[in-house]
C-alpha cells in the first residue's frame, strides 16, 4: 500500500518511483551511490544517470569532495 501510495505521489510530481527511493535514500546521513545500487542490484551508471535526472529537476545537489575529487556527496534542496 505504501509503495503503490509513493508511486502516485511521485508521478503527481513527474518522479519515476526509482527517482523518488533515490531522493529518499539521499537524504539520509551516510548515502552513498555505490551502496544504493549494491542494496537494489542496480548499477552504478543507472544510480548515477538517476542522481544526474534528480539534479537536472533541481531536487539535489551535488559536490565534490575536498578530501577524494572522486567521491560526490549530494544533498537535498
């Protein structure tokens, strides 16, 4: 009930329900897209070309570490 409730509302909002798990799971402390894909036996270019969607639509942001210019964190506007 609760997945078929947050699909609606993200369609409500042109979300797709991948886009919508991704901003939730982005708000959350330790996020991290290599994990997130892991846990949804996704890859790594798909979570990225969703996280590249989510910043596109203005809903996250992205930074580059100052510590590793590899590593990304994003955040939820």
């Amino acid at each position: 009930l609760f997945a078929e409730r947050r699909r609606q509302l993200g369609e409500s909002v042109g979300l797709t329900d991948q886009q919508w798990q991704a901003l939730e799971e982005v708000q959350t402390e330790h996020f991290m897209p290599s994990l997130f894909a892991k846990e949804r036996a996704s890859s790594a270019a798909a979570v990225s070309k969703i996280l590249r969607q989510l910043t596109d639509k203005g809903l996250v942001t992205a930074h580059v570490s100052d510590v590793d210019a590899r590593q990304r964190s994003y955040q939820v506007t």
